[in-house]
C-alpha cells in the first residue's frame, strides 16, 4: 500500500528517511525549515560506530559530572541559566546510571547498532555516495594507563553484547597513526566500524537521490499539528500541508512538536562543537582517532581537519561559545605534532539526547499516523540508515530487524 507522508526535518535521520520510504513508492515529501543538513548531522565527526553500545549514564556518572564541572578545561559544561530547566533531565540521566538499568540499555542501543554499516551498505550501495563511506575503524589512545583502566565497565558490556574490538600497543597504535605522538600508551579500535568523508555530502545527496527517486523537497517550518481520524496536518508560515502520516525526524527540536501530538518526551540538547583546520591536514591521520583523556576527536574529512568535542547544557537558544573548544588547540597539537591547527572555521550543534541514550523510534502514543525518529544523541550518524529501514518496516506494517518496544514514546511516563 502506498501513502501519502511527510517527513519532518531533513537532517540525516530525514534523509534517510525519505530515502527508504521513496523507494517504496510511498508518496514522500521531505520538509525542512532551513535546506537540508542545517543541523547537528552538518557538523559532526563522522563516525558510524558498528555496534556501540555504551551509553552515556554510565555508573558513576554524577561523581564524574561533578568533577568534569570543576575543571577548568572540561568536556562538559552546564550554562548556569539554564542548571533548573536541565535539572528534572539530569536526575532522570543519573537514575539511568544504576547497573541494571545499564545493561538494558546497553543491549538495546546495541540492537539498532549492531546494524549500524549493513543498513548503511543497503540504503546507499551502488550509488555514488558509498565513496564517501571508508572502512577506517574507531580508534582511541590513552596517555595513561590510569585512564584506560578507567574504562573496564565500558568494555565489559562491549563484552556483554559481543561487539568485537581490540586493545593496541603504543607500536600498534603507531603502526595506524604514524603521525600521531608517540605518547599514547594505549588503544581501543573498532575495526569493523565507518567513517565519513563529509558529512554534509552524504545528506544532500540522499535527498538527490530521494528527489531523482521521485521525493519531493519544500521548505517548511512546522509551527503546528494536527492528527485527525482521516489525515495529519500540518501548519507553518508557508501555509498548511496534509497527508495519510508523517515522520518527525527534527533531531533536538522534535519535543514541542511531540508535545502537541501528547507526548511529553525527556528531550534535550546535548550541544556539541568543531573547528575545521586546514586543507593540507587532512592526509596526517587515516580515521577518526579520539583523544580519550580529552574527549576530543580529530577526524579527517576531505574539507580538511575536524576537531569535534564538548557537551554543553544550554538548551536551543543560547548563543554559541567556541572559546572552550579553542582552548583545546594545543592539546591538538601535542596529540598531532604536525598539525596546522589555524581555525577555518567554528561550528555548534545540537545533539538530541534522551536520558536513557537511546532514540525515540515508533508511533506515537496517540495516533498510527505519526511515527517519531529523532533522539539519537551522539550516534545519530551512525543509526540514520538502520532507522529510516526500520521507519519504512513500521509504514509496511513489517516485522523489522529490530523490535520496537524499548524505544516506544511513553517509556519514560512512569519514572
Ligand atoms: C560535535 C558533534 C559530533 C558528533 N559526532 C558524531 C559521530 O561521529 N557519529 C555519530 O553517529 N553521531 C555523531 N554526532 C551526533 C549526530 O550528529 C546527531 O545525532 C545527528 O546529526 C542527529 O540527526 P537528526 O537528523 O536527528 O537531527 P538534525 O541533523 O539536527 O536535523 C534536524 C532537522 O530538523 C529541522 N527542523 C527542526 N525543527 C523544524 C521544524 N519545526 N520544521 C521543519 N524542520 C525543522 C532542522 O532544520 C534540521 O535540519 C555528533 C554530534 C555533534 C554535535
């Protein structure tokens, strides 16, 4: 059966999205308020990590916050006028970090994962965009053996879940990354997992593809929404727009949206940030390699080099502050002797998080109409594919690869 939908938000998640569903010639509009890939799926690092599985309330989570808050140089910031709207999301991420609360999401953020590079390989093989997928792997060094230590939990439920990775000498680390400082005492990779060249090359040219595939791209902002027993419609500045359902894929700012469809869902933004460096530094590493003690990753990208990192809580609207990811240059340099580490250019996004790291992906509560697919936190690039294949089983009215239930809308109503 064919309908009419419409897919709300074309960042990679919309993307793939509509990709999937035009190619079940579904009557598909992709609609954006801005062009397409304006949002967090422009600026990230690139990496689809098969079968990550860690969340990010992990145990010990808040005695970590504290101490990251203390730091001056900190991967983590909370703006403090935004400390009470963030507060009643934080004491549900702290509740998430008890151990067996861990474990379950560990397995069912693995479920989606673990199907991270063959939903890639069947939503984009045999097109020219599979050229921009390398089979680098995920790496990350430690300076200190203190720090890998400090990992253990981490890699018992990689262990748990069975996602294989190995752990690198210094040598085995110089072998990957000539360029890197031999001061890397240890490192994890992921063999089997992806990057991407650019990011933003990949999201437009879905929506190529979805347009040359017979999709249809408008610009539109929602503003609001209305199900009704015989249709969705939709209101915005350029005027109204129905159709038989739709798919809310706006990333971090899904929220109000779902509010209005009567979901309240625990979603905020994890804001993240990047400097791209020169051109001439894009040949000095092979992958993305994260600087674990720093949680910064360098990711080489064929615009030049990214450096990636921060998570701010400062909600949508605060202006963006690129001085803490600036100060992180020298690190760089030391990581990267080599380095030409003048700014091209500064970018902010946001991250859409839910407390429990996993995304929303199902109907929603209140109609069969609307389906929602956006939440994915910090693997957005990494779960695009397997979400828009599975969107598309949900429109079929098809068994999917991956049940549903762990990331239906009301999961967070009775906590
Ligand atoms: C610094 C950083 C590094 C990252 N690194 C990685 C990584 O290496 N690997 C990985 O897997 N993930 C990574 N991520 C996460 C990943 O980028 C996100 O999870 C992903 O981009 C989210 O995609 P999305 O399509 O849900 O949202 P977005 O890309 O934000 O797209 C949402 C779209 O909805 C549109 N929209 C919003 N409201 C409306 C409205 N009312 N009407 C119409 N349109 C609307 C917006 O304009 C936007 O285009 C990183 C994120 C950051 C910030």
């Amino acid at each position: 059966m064919s309908y009419k939908v419409i897919v709300i938000g074309a960042g990679v998640v919309g993307a793939a999205t509509a990709l999937s569903l035009v190619k079940e010639r579904h009557q598909v509009t992709l609609i954006d308020r801005d062009s397409p890939c304006a949002g967090a799926s422009f600026g990230n690092a690139g990496a689809i990590v098969n079968g990550s599985c860690v969340p990010t309330a992990m145990p010990g989570i808040l005695f970590d916050v504290m101490r990251m808050l203390s730091q001056p140089h900190s991967p983590l910031t909370i703006k403090p006028s935004y400390f009470p709207r963030i507060l009643p999301w934080l004491l549900r991420f702290v509740l998430q970090s008890r151990q067996g609360k861990v474990v379950e999401n560990s397995v069912n953020l693995h479920a989606l994962s673990v199907h991270a590079v063959e939903s890639w390989h069947s939503l984009i093989n045999n097109t020219d965009l599979s050229s921009l997928l390398r089979e680098t792997g995920w790496l990350k060094v430690y300076e200190h053996q203190q720090t890998f230590a400090g990992t253990q939990k981490s890699r018992e439920l990689l262990d748990l879940v069975g996602t294989p990775y190995e752990i690198l000498s210094a040598a085995e680390i110089q072998d990957l990354e000539p360029n890197l400082a031999p001061i890397y005492q240890q490192g994890f990779y992921q063999k089997d997992s992806l990057s991407i060249t650019n990011p933003e090359r990949l999201v437009t040219g879905m929506v190529d593809l979805f347009i040359a595939g017979g999709g249809h791209y408008q610009q539109f902002d929602v503003t609001s929404v209305e199900a009704k027993s015989d249709g969705v419609t939709l209101e915005g500045p350029q005027g109204q727009l129905s159709a038989d359902k739709i798919v809310l894929t706006a990333g971090a700012f899904s929220g109000n949206i779902a509010k209005q469809l009567g979901d309240s869902i625990p979603l905020d933004t994890e804001r993240g940030y990047h400097l791209m460096m020169s051109e001439s530094n894009k040949e000095l590493l092979n992958r993305p390699v994260v600087n674990a003690e720093q949680s910064f990753v360098l990711s080489p990208m064929d615009t030049g080099l990214r450096m990636t990192s921060q998570v701010e809580f400062a909600g949508l609207k605060a202006k963006p502050n690129y001085d803490r990811i600036r100060a992180l240059l020298p690190s760089a340099k030391r990581m990267l002797p080599a380095v030409d580490t003048e700014e091209q250019s500064a970018w902010m996004g946001f991250r859409p998080s839910i407390p429990d790291s996993l995304p929303v992906i199902g109907h929603s509560t209140t109609s069969q109409r609307i389906i929602y697919a956006f939440g994915h936190q910090h693997l957005g690039m990494t779960l695009a594919a397997v979400t828009g294949l599975t969107v598309a089983d949900l429109i079929a009215n098809r068994k999917s690869k991956v049940s549903l239930t762990a990331y239906r809308a009301n999961r967070f109503n009775t906590l």
